[in-house]
C-alpha cells in the first residue's frame, strides 16, 4: 500500500460548566440562545434559494460580506453574533446542497434508461458547481470532449435540472437543544486561582445586554483548549449548548501520522453486535459491541411500558380537570412534563453512544496494524418487518455509527473506503452462491457448498472483497450485483474454480461432507496465506474478474 503523507485531524473537546452556574446566568444564556437561532432562522432562508449555489458551496465568506453590506438580521445581537450565524445557516446549506448532489448521483446510477455516456455527461457536469449552476439557471452547457458530441447536451441540461428541483428541499434540521456559536471575538477566559466561591477556570461571554458580559465558571483548572493558538490572535470557536446542562464544545488540531504499508480489513455492522472486522478468513473475524442487541430490546420493552404508564396517567389527569384542577396541574407539572422525558430520552442515547465508542476504541487498539478499511454502505432504507422489530431498529444508531468510525479512523491514521452493501450477508465466501435462505439469523450456512459460519463474520469477508473487485461497484444497483454473484457461482461450479471444495457436479456427496471440506480448504488457506493465530499479514484477495469467468486466488 501506498504511504500517505500525515494530516491534521480536529478532535473535539468539551468543557461542562461549574455546579455554581445561577439560575440567573442560565436564563441569559438561553435568551442569548434563542435570539442568536432567530438570525440564523433568517439567514438560512435568505441562502435557501438555488441562484447561490455557486456561492453557497465555493465562497460562503464573501456571502457574508454581502450581507453585511445588505445588512443584518432584525435581532437585537452584536455584530460578531451575527456573523457566527450566518456561517452557520451557510454551512447548513452547504451540507443540504452536497446531500442533494449526492442523491442525484444515485438516482442516476440507477436508472436502466440513461446509456453510459448520458451517465457520464451527468456525473461530468455534477463534479463541478459552476456547470451544475449553470443548469439550475436554464444556461446551456457544452462540453467539448470526444465522447460527449453525440449527445443532445440540451436535453441533458433540462433533465438534469429537473433532477436538482425535485431532489433539492431547503427543509431545517430540527433543534433539539437550543445552543449558538462563539469565535475568539466573544470570549476571554480566565482563571481565579484565589476566589473564594470558585477558585478555578471561568470564561467570560457576550451577552444580550450592552457593557454588561456573562461569566461562567467551568469544571477543570485549565485553559488548554480555550486560550488563542499559533497562529491565531483570538481564541478557537465554541459551540455553546444551552440545556439540563450548559456544554462547550471546541476542537483541537492533532498531527495524524498515516499508516502505510500495513494490513487490509474489512468491516460489517450489526444490530446485535455493533462491528465485526476481519483480515480476509472468517474463523478468525474478530466482534466487537456484542450483546447490545439484547440491551437495545431491553430498553425498547422499558420505554414501551414507560409510554404506557404515561398515557394511563394522562388519561387520569383528564378525568381530573373538572372535579379537582389543583391536582390535575400538579400531576401535569409533576408527572407529564417535557423536561424528564427528554431527559430519559437523552440518557438512553447517551448510553448507546457510549457502546459505540467502545466498541470502536477497542477495535482500532487491536487492529493497530490495519491501514485501510472497507465498509460497508448502509444508507438505504431496509424491508419492514412489523412494528416491534422497526422499534428496536430506530434505536440502533447507524448514522452516529457511521460517523463515529469516520471520526476514530482520522485520528487513527487509517484510510476508510465505503463499498456496495448488497448481498453481503448472503453470499457464499467459498462458492459465490447467493440467497436469502443461507442466512438464518446470526448463522450463516450456504445451500450448495453447505460452509457453515458467523453471518456476521461471513458478510465483513464479502466486505473485504468487495474493495478490491473492479466488476461490483459502490452505486450498481442490487439488482446488477446480483446477476455477478450467479454468474460467477455457475462459473465456479462447472469450472471447478477455487471456492468450489472440489467438488464436481456429478459427485454425490452429502451435505455433511462438502461442509467438511470447506472448513479443510479455509484451514489450508488460512496456513498458506500466513493467518495462524496470532498473525495478522494481509491474507491473498480474490482478483474480481469479467463475469462468467473463474477467480482464482492472487500468488
């Protein structure tokens, strides 16, 4: 593998407030919270039209610089406020944008009526901003190269605007806390070695009242994070959140030194346990996270009966309000209020968070020598499977997931590389061959060549693969890759390929006995490749070929 050169990561570091914080202090820093969200507000459907595209994704600064000239936002704010908010609102846009681009690049892999080059006409145009504005705008685009003369770019130029307006919504994520942004503009922090009340850390903020700052104390001595860095005459950006609990959130540049020449490994992520990764043999897959299935239907039985006691109680208060108001507004005060909900709420995603952590610390402890990934892409939306599956699945944090394992291989100094997640789970390692009936729960066992495993570890195998098979690429469509994977386990049982057991088609043998010689092949494999136990080189990958013909191992 290749060496990268080393990179500069942002880890993030937070800072809780002091217990001596005053109700008063709390309450300035929620109204502050809840003016600066105003201008954001306006600002974001200022920036929410397509005629800033350009602007929005290459130059969100001289954005800013107009509205300044246009002028501020009508909130009673300073100035550095509103700045902050604006590349804010920018950001949001921007990100809403590039989501945008990135479903339509999807859409178009999929669709079976657009030929090849129509295909790449697209993608050509959607690579660069200026050309996508271009379309949005009615302009016409041209590109002069070889294989695009054919085409009628006239058309290409409607359907790919058509596109961007049915995918393009400028909707709002929803604000579950109220928090707000500083720069090194509207802080200072200091220390109090000799206060009586608090003698540690405080930060002095900007407040809503001129001449008049808000001062809060903060858990630690220290002020590594918060003081003004090289380079920079002010201090770092924070991000306030305001709630049960008042958080400063800010990052660090750490130097990442890149992994090279190290071991390849592939990922899969479940339900019942978070991630399995493996260095190309399943026997010797590794989990990591497990038993959280059990946890997350523990708490989804729990929160369901929460919610039924609720509605009981609810339905109590009701039959309460015309005979005894008094105890009707107590038991709403005290028993359906919002604050302990979303505190409950709040706890349980704490603790899932917390178990992915975890489990992908331990993972890049053990797997110290691995310096490239292969994940799997898990953004699509799955089969329904009834209402008590669906509930234990939307407690199962893929995103956060997803975004965790980005974050924890940055700083680790591993390359990540995300592939087609199709039939993953369901494909034969050893012969190709593909159905739903090989998986039965966490056990995998295949109909043809009867190999027997972990689903788990079998499907990170398929993972691994799939980062070096040129045929099965990231966007095909499942239908697509399902075709490869039948076209190779026929090839691979009339040519007596390698994956096969040896075992031809005339041969009677039982199921029993193909199972026997699977798991002698893995173990001559696992010998001959240097993956005893204990070592972890690279194993040999299969070399992904046309389809219909045999793959054989690389030597």
């Amino acid at each position: 593998m290749e060496s990268r050169p080393a990179t500069m990561v942002h880890r993030g570091v937070r800072r809780d407030a002091g217990t001596d914080l005053t109700r008063r202090k709390r309450e300035e820093l929620a109204e502050l919270a809840a003016r600066w969200h105003q201008a954001r507000d306006f600002y974001l459907d200022r920036l929410a039209r397509s005629d800033d595209l350009t602007a929005v994704v290459l130059r969100p600064r001289s954005l800013r610089e107009r509205q300044r000239d246009e002028g501020w936002a009508p909130v009673d704010l300073a100035v550095h406020y509103h700045q902050t908010a604006f590349l804010s609102a920018a950001a949001e846009v921007k990100t809403n944008w590039l989501a945008t681009l990135g479903r339509i690049r999807w859409k178009i892999g999929r669709r079976r009526d657009l030929s090849d080059d129509q295909k790449h006409w697209l993608r050509f145009v959607m690579r660069r901003v200026q050309l996508v504005q271009r379309c949005v705008d009615g302009e016409s685009v041209s590109v002069t190269d070889a294989w695009a003369q054919d085409l009628d770019q006239a058309r290409e130029c409607r359907r790919l605007r058509r596109l961007v307006q049915r995918a393009y919504s400028p909707s709002r994520h929803a604000r579950r806390r109220d928090w707000f942004v500083l720069d090194g503009r509207l802080y200072r922090p200091f220390l109090r070695p000799t206060d009586r009340h608090y003698g540690g850390a405080w930060i002095s903020l900007t407040g809503t009242q001129k001449r008049r700052r808000i001062c809060v104390p903060l858990r630690g001595r220290g002020l590594r994070y918060l003081e003004p860095r090289p380079g920079l005459t002010e201090g770092p950006e924070i991000r306030v959140e305001v709630g049960s609990r008042v958080v400063f959130r800010t990052s660090e540049r750490v130097h990442v030194a890149s992994r090279s020449g190290g071991d390849v490994a592939g990922i899969d992520k479940g339900h019942d346990t978070l991630v399995t990764a493996t260095l190309g043999v399943p026997e010797m897959a590794r989990t990591y996270g497990a038993g959280v299935g059990k946890q997350v239907s523990a708490m989804t039985v729990k929160t369901e009966e929460e919610i039924r006691f609720r509605r009981r109680i609810a339905a109590y208060e009701r039959s309460l309000r015309n005979t005894s108001a008094h105890k009707a507004k107590r038991i709403r005060r005290c028993n359906l209020g919002r604050v302990r909900r979303s505190n409950d709420s709040r706890k349980v995603a704490t603790t899932f968070r917390n178990m992915v952590d975890r489990a992908l610390n331990q993972m890049f402890r053990d797997h110290a020598s691995v310096a490239l990934l292969y994940v799997e892409a898990l953004d699509f939306v799955g089969a329904r499977r009834g209402h008590a599956f669906n509930r234990r699945l939307r407690r199962w944090l893929k995103g956060y997931l997803h975004e965790r394992l980005q974050y924890k291989a940055e700083l680790n100094g591993v390359e990540l590389k995300v592939v087609n997640a199709a039939y993953t789970s369901q494909t034969c390692p050893r012969c190709w061959f593909t159905s739903a009936k090989n998986r039965h729960a966490q056990r995998f066992e295949c109909g043809s060549c009867g190999y027997a495993g972990s689903a788990d570890a079998v499907a990170a195998t398929n993972v691994l693969r799939r980062g070096s098979d040129p045929a099965i690429t990231r966007f095909m469509p499942s239908g697509a890759v399902k075709q490869i994977l039948e076209e190779r386990s026929r090839s691979a049982l009339n040519g007596g390929a390698w994956g096969s057991n040896g075992v031809a088609l005339g041969e009677d043998v039982s199921r029993d006995e193909r199972c026997r010689r699977s798991r002698e092949e893995l173990r001559k494999q696992s010998i001959g490749t240097g993956l005893e136990q204990g070592d972890h080189r690279t194993p040999c990958v299969c070399a992904a070929v046309e389809v219909g013909a045999v793959l054989e191992p690389l030597n």
